[in-house]
C-alpha cells in the first residue's frame, strides 16, 4: 500500500521554546518496498513514524494509507492507531512482560475477534515464518535479546498488515546481534509482499536494507533516492557528510566538460564528475576514504594527487591515516599490509566518477 | 484519544479537587464564622480567643521541642541503620526490612499505649521491675512526659525515615566515594565529607516528612502527654472539639489553619528536596558491587543495637498487649501472673456491643474505602504518568497536597462542611474524610507503577488494533496488579487504625475500633483494650496476607488464561 504524507507539521513546546519535530514535510512512500528514514537524532523521522501509525497527531497536513485518508486537519479526520490496521516493531520491542510468547503474538488476532483455531494456526504458521516455533510457552522475557525481536516482528506480521513500520529495531541489539539481526530482518522482507517503513539513524543500516532512502533534517526531507544514489550522488553537502565518511574539500568550478566538471582547490586542479553548475560557483568536493588509493612516492600526471602521511591508526582490516596534501588533511584507507610509515611520501589519482561536487 | 483523556482528567480534577479543597476551604471559612450553626456569619473573635489565650505560649513550646526533638531522633536513627544495612557487613540483614516494614502494621495508638503500660511512673511494668531490683523509691522513667513522647514519636517516625535515606543510599554511586579512599581520606571522613553531603537532599526530606508527621501526630499527644498535662498544638485543638468540654469548632479551625499553613508548606519544601535528590541518585545499572566497609569488632554490638531496636519496636509492643489482654489487672509477669490469666478481658470485649459496632464500622471503612480509593488512584495515577497535560500537573499537585494534611484539622474542616449536609454523623462522612485524607497512600504507588510501564507497551497494542478499554483490560490492568495489591494493602491498614480524623468526626454509632480503644485507654481500661488491639493488629496482617494471596493467584490467572 502506498503511503502519502502532505505539508505534515508537528510542534512541540519544551521549556518555553517551539520545536518544530515536522516542518512541512511531503512524501510518497510506494508500495511493497522497504522505504528508511534517515537522519541524527533529533531530525524528525520518529515523529513522522508516530504520527502515521497514529501515536501522535499532527498540527497540520494530511496522510493517506492505501487510498484512506487517516488524518487530515483540514477534514478534522484522525483514525486512532488500533483502527488504521498496520504492524509495528517497536524501538525496546515492547513484549508484554506479563504474557508468554504465543500471547503476544496471538494479541492482534485476538483483539480482531479471530477464531480460536484461526488464532492458532496463524500464530504458529507466522512463529514457524520468524524460525521460532516452539517457543510458544515461553514467558517472552526470557528469550534473548534477538528471539525478543523476532517475537516483535511475528506479532506486527500475524495479522497480515499490508504496512509495517520499525522505530530502529536494532538499536537495543550489541554489534554483533545487530548485523545478523539485520540480515534475517531483510530476508524475512524479501519473501513478504509488504510495505515497510523503516526509522534508523545508522546509516549501514539504511543502505543494507532499503530500496529508498528518505534523509531527514530538522524536521524537514533533504533528499530522496536509491542507497546508491544518496551513496554516491548526493545532491547536498548533508547528505553525503551523513551518509558515509568524506572529505570535504572547498573548491571553485573552472569549467565544464562533456562529461567532467573541473574544479580548482587545494588539491589541485581536480576533475570531477559532471554537475549542472555555473563556472565560477562556489562548492565543495566530497571524496570518500575508500576511494583515495595511494601509492608510495611522489607521481604525475592528470587527477594525480601528492601528500604525506601524516598519522596512522591500526584499525584491523586497513589503516585510517591521514595525509597531508596542499594543506588538506585526507582521511583515506591503506591496506594493512602496505608497509607505509608517518612521514612517507605518497600519491594518489582521483577517478572522476569518485569526485562529487556538491552545492555548498 | 485525546479528548477521552482530556476528559478523564477534568472528571478527575473535579473529584480529587473536591475531597483536598473542600476541607481546607471549609476550615478558613468556620475560623471565621461564629459557630457550626452561625456558617459564614463573619467574626475574628475565633482568632483572637484561640492565639490570644494565655495557655497557647506553652503549647507552642512544648509542640515545637515535640516536633523538632522526634524529628531529628528519628532521622539520625534512619541515616545509621541505612548506613549500616547498605554500606557494612553487619550480619542478618533482612532484619532491617522487617524493621522498615512490620513497624507500619502497629497501629500509632496501640504503640503508645504499649510503652505506657511499660514506663508509666505508677505501675509501668519496666517501671516496677526496676524499683524491685534496685530498690529505688520513685519510678525510674516516666513515659507521661516530653521526653517520652519525644522517644515513642521518633520510633514511630523511624520506619518512613529509613525508607527514604536507605534507597538514596543503595543507589549512589560509589565511585565518588572509593576516590576519596584513593586520594587518602578515612572511611570516617570519607563519610562526612562526601557521603553525607550527597545524601543531604533525600536526609533533610526524611527529616522534613518527621516534622509534619510529628505536627500531626495525635495518639502519643493524646496517650503520653494528657496524664502529664503536656499539650501540644493537635492535643490542644482536640481539647477545643473533644464531647466532655463546650465544644468551639471556631476556635479549633483558627488554630488549625497555621497548622495546616505549616503542613503544607514543608511537604512542598519535602517535594522539593526528593526532586532533588532523585537528580543526585542518577547512576545507571552498570551492575557495580558496592565494597562493603568491614566493622571488625565493632560488628557484633552494633549488630546487638539494632536488635535490640527492632525488639523495641516490634516484639515488646506486641507481647506487653497480648500479656495484658489475659492478666485481670496490671501486673509484672511472674509465675502467679501466669496462674492468674484469664480470657474474661477478651469474652468482654467480644460481648460489647459497642466494640462490635466499632469493628464492624471499621471493618466496612477499610475495605469499602480501600477499594473506592485503588480505583481513583488507579484513574488519577493514570492521568499524572501518562497523560500529562496542565490539567494533569495540577491533579498530581491537588492529591499530593493530601499528604500534609494533620488529620485532625482536616477532621474539623470537614466538620465544618458535613454539618451543612445529610452526611453528618453518617459513616459515609467517615469514608470521604478518609479517602481525602489518606489518597496519597493510593497515588504514590500506583503512579510508580505507571512509571514502570513503558509507553511502548501500551502503544504496541493500539498499533495491534486494540481499543483503548481492550489496552486497559489487557495490557496495562494486569501489569499495574502489584502496584494495585501494595496500595490496597497501604490504604486499607490505614483505615482500620484510622484515629485523628475519626476522632473529630466519629458520632454515636459511627464509632471505629481506634476511637473505642481510646475510650478504653481514657478509662483505664487496659485488658479490654489490649484485647481489642490485638484484634485490630491481627485485622491489619489478614489483610496484607489476603491482599498478598489474591494479587499472587490473579497475576497467575492472567497469565494462564489470557485467550
């Protein structure tokens, strides 16, 4: 089901001061895809969330769900969260302490009036789906902290919403559970025809399990696309920030290419891939650690970049240094077994398709 | 839902705003009216009889050295078994729950009465025993006195005390004391310098709860202090209203309303302080082991101390009224005083028509008010946690303001109003001034069980398609059933030994078990009402166990059968 949300607006009052949480925000969330809402904390994404199962109501806008209008301040129409019919993963998962595994996940289809032998069946057909059956008598507080989740999911999928949202479901989870939890979560999405919005702040997350990614910012949508486009192709200096480490170099357009747009700064002269942008316009180059390849000694030649390092750090799979290049300091990865020590001189080239301008 | 909810809490505000307001505007209005017949007849006659009289210096002096000397007793007592119990390795410490919780289940009156019947100059058996031994020609300890009430006020006070300091003390970080270990201070300075000064906000509000419990204490006043004639402010208001005497309810609401002025002043001072000291206490569960300071050889008297204490406290009372209940008159316990017991003070009693009236009455009080009461806190816990909203501030601020209230002035405010209605005389009359009285006791533990809920919890069923009343009945009802039994427990034991509100408002026929055993203690009448006494104790533990039995097999149910 699709999910449109117009010029949704949510204020808060705190200690005297307005907090606008929603700031006017329009979105188009399409059907059967996993839709993330990224952002740092504070940005707005759990307010939206909240406003659209129905926890919270807005002050202004509306939103459709499938071609219902669940809330429109203009028509005076709110649908209370238990009659808007979608799923939930909750941030703590919110299992009811007092209850055991099949009660929990029984709850929807009891509170809809299901049959006993529907609830049944149902329940240990969605248990079977989340790889937890038998598991049903558990008290629910003694599964660990990945079945717990699991038990969420079964109890937001048992009455087949066709919307489901997660409010960061993993950010309870240590490192380790998280990355696994995060893989199941995605195969468990793939086989189920469902849309999902997803709220995190961990911007791993977004790219491993969306199809769209929606970056939030103070209450407002900075920018919307695939992982790889917000990936590689930011359109605004934020977003590439957030989405992935980047050095960002200030630069002045010199002039346009076919293909390439070059750039003067620091570094050089730099050419990078092509952006509609006035010759002249103030910029900012963005380049990504993984990215910059370097090599021992001093080179030439187009894009060629020459530097020093300047500080190492071990991190296990490579070495985060950093290096000094026309009075920039580059964080880039060097393999660990480079043999490279503080001091050497090195060099590096810049594929073009790797440099993104952004208007700054 | 948020207009449900908005109304939920103005229907609350209302009620709530009825039972604390009324009193206290009842009481301004009489100080200032010429009699319970002449309402709102305006004087200031009331004013100037009751200030103006020569009597009232004393009074004033003896309240003062009765509130301040119990308050501070008690405090230090609690900041020492707190100390003891969280920071050493004294030996048994479950005793130190028993003595933070059994203390509560004795009635204030029958503690009182116990120690008189201990340490009275005439025949107070410790008293006799003493002068025997000895051969001494005056009592050696006389109970009737300020210091007696000083001593029996702050053992009373000790339990609240302690379970205000104790989990301040559990829950502070010791960290900031094992680095003044490292940076070379002594445990003893390491205590003075940095554990005390951190623990002072919740320290200075067991102490401030001290002054206002001990402002309206009326059972040591009334017990200890009468045969000494040492009056203090509640005794002296009660003299004003008191049957025997020409009754001036005027006179008494004047005096009440400073009372009442102080009261709620220094709970909101005390409101102030816990605030603060839950802002010190914010260590998170990092599962740190407190190291527990070895006492050495100062392990075993120490630990004899606090024995000795909790014997004080719990056995003495109890076995000095069960003894007295069988011996025909007063006497020390001996080989002949046990030949001598009989069961005629309890035949007596259960064939006293006016002992049954008053344990029927208090019986009906405490259960028929403890539920009323559960469910209005349920509703109004609700509203403080959950919906917080203006409205809900001030609802939390009006059933809070209940906590200061001195049950005998709030009894003549009510007075006041109850004689301009139907309900004077009746036991409903009893029953509201009890719930205004005694509403905290519901709020407070079902508002911390609301707090433990995580909103998530309730959400997740709305977003499972749960209505609201299905929310209630499912998910929040059975997680809140402990908060529920802890406050019907708190709420019904203090009704069956409910006496400073009853006091004023109990009328022939409306007599409680308190007010009866009072009428005993005035006449003399110690096996009767040591018999009655136990039967009131033994009323206020069948409850806790029935209350106990019930939450544990309803959790049960719920949880077996939830389809």
């Amino acid at each position: 089901m699709e999910i449109q949300v117009r010029g949704l607006s949510r204020r808060y009052f705190s200690e005297g001061r307005e907090i606008r949480a929603l700031d006017g925000v329009d979105l188009t969330i399409p059907a059967n895809r996993i839709f993330t809402l990224l952002g740092p904390s504070g940005c707005g994404k759990t307010t939206l969330l909240r406003c659209i199962v129905g926890l919270e109501s807005p002050d202004a806008g509306e939103i459709v769900i499938g071609g219902e209008t669940v809330f429109s301040k203009a028509q005076g129409i709110s649908v209370p969260p238990e009659k808007r019919g979608l799923g939930m993963v909750f941030q703590t998962y919110a299992i009811w302490p007092h209850m055991n595994v099949f009660d929990n996940v029984a709850y929807p289809l009891q509170v809809r009036g299901v049959a006993r032998d529907a609830v049944r069946e149902r329940v240990a057909r969605t248990l079977e789906f989340v790889q937890l059956e038998g598991y049903e008598s558990r008290p629910a507080t003694k599964l660990s902290g990945g079945q717990q989740q699991r038990v969420a999911l079964a109890r937001a999928l048992v009455a087949e919403p066709k919307v489901i949202l997660f409010d960061e479901p993993l950010s309870n989870l240590d490192a380790k559970l998280r990355e696994e939890t995060r893989k199941e979560l995605k195969a468990f999405l793939g086989k189920l025809n469902i849309t999902a919005l997803y709220v995190t702040h961990d911007r791993v997350e977004a790219l491993a399990l969306s199809d769209l990614i929606a970056v939030m910012r103070a209450g407002r949508l900075v920018e919307m696309g695939t992982p790889q486009k917000i990936y590689f192709d930011a359109d605004t200096q934020f977003v590439a920030d957030f989405i992935g480490r980047a050095n960002l170099v200030k630069a002045r357009v010199r002039a346009q290419e076919a293909q390439r747009t070059l750039v003067d700064c620091a570094l050089g002269a730099i050419a990078c891939q092509r952006r509609d942008l006035p010759v002249g316009a103030e910029v900012t180059l963005c380049i990504r650690p993984e990215f910059i390849h370097v090599a021992p000694g001093a080179g030439a030649g187009e894009n060629v970049v020459n530097g020093r390092i300047e500080s190492q750090a071990f991190v296990g799979e490579s070495y985060e240094s950093e290096i000094r290049a026309g009075g920039e300091l580059l964080l880039a990865r060097i393999e660990p077994h480079a043999r490279l020590a503080t001091g050497d001189a090195v060099h590096f080239r810049l594929d073009p398709a790797h440099g993104l301008l952004v208007a700054r | 839902m948020d207009r449900t909810r908005a109304r939920l809490t103005y229907s609350l505000l209302a009620m709530v705003g009825f039972l604390t307001v009324c009193p206290v505007v009842m009481l301004a209005l009489g100080s200032f009216s010429e009699g319970l017949t002449a309402f709102g007849r305006f004087t200031l006659d009331k004013y100037i009889g009751a200030y103006a009289d020569p009597a009232f210096f004393r009074v004033m002096l003896n309240t003062a050295l009765f509130v301040l000397g119990s308050s501070v007793l008690a405090t230090v007592l609690a900041v020492f078994l707190a100390y003891l119990n969280t920071r050493t390795d004294i030996p048994f410490k479950g005793l130190f729950a028993i003595l933070s919780i059994i203390p509560m289940m004795i009635p204030h009156l029958l503690f009182s009465v116990s120690w008189a019947l201990l340490l009275n100059p005439s025949n107070g058996m410790v008293n006799t025993v003493l002068k025997g031994l000895f051969s001494l020609e005056r009592a050696p300890f006389n109970v009737y006195s300020l210091e007696g009430m000083i001593l029996v006020e702050a053992l009373l006070d000790l339990p609240i005390a302690y379970l205000i300091i104790a989990p301040a003390m559990r829950s502070f970080d010791v960290a900031l004391e094992e680095s003044s270990r490292v940076f070379g201070a002594g445990p003893w300075r390491t205590l003075v310098r940095v554990t005390l000064p951190v623990l002072r906000p919740a320290i200075l509000a067991a102490f401030i709860l001290g002054v206002v419990r001990s402002l309206a204490s009326f059972a040591v006043p009334q017990v200890l202090g009468m045969p000494g004639r040492v009056s203090v402010l509640a005794t002296h208001i009660y003299e004003m209203v008191s049957l025997g005497f020409s009754p001036d309810y005027g006179k008494a609401a004047a005096l009440g309303m400073s009372v009442l002025a102080a009261s709620v002043t220094l709970i909101y001072v005390y409101r102030a302080l816990t605030a603060e000291s839950e802002k010190y206490v914010t260590i998170a569960g990092r599962g740190y082991r407190p190291t527990l300071i070895e006492l050495g050889r100062a392990r075993i008297p120490l630990f004899g101390a606090v024995a000795l204490l909790s014997l004080a406290m719990i056995v003495l009372p109890v076995a000095v009224l069960l003894y007295t209940s069988f011996v025909p008159y007063t006497m020390v316990p001996s080989a002949r005083a046990f030949s001598m017991m009989t069961l005629k003070h309890w035949t007596d009693v259960l064939n006293d028509p006016l002992s049954l009236l008053a344990l029927k009455n208090s019986l009906f009080l405490a259960v028929g008010g403890a539920t009323l009461g559960v469910l209005l806190s349920i509703f109004v816990g609700y509203a403080v946690v959950k919906v917080r909203t203006r409205a809900a501030g001030i609802l939390e601020s009006l059933s809070f303001l209940s906590f200061s209230f001195p049950g005998i002035v709030i009894g003549v405010g009510f007075m006041w109003f109850f004689v301009q209605t139907p309900l004077y005389a009746t036991i409903w009359a009893l029953l509201i001034a009890y719930l205004a009285t005694y509403l905290p006791y519901g709020v407070r533990p079902m508002a911390s069980a609301f707090v433990q809920i995580h909103s998530h919890l309730e959400e997740s069923s709305l977003v499972c398609g749960a209505s609201q009343l299905t929310t209630l009945r499912r998910i929040i009802v059975p997680l809140l059933v402990p908060g529920i039994v802890s406050a019907w427990i708190l709420m019904a034991s203090m009704f069956v030994r409910e006496l400073t509100v009853s006091v004023v408002l109990s009328r022939p026929g409306t007599e409680v078990l308190a007010i009866q055993i009072l009428r005993f203690s005035d006449d003399g009448l110690w096996g009767k009402l040591s018999a009655l006494g136990i039967v009131m104790i033994a009323i206020s533990t069948a409850l806790v166990l029935a209350a106990n039995f019930v939450g544990a097999r309803y959790s049960r149910a719920v949880a077996a059968g939830a389809g």
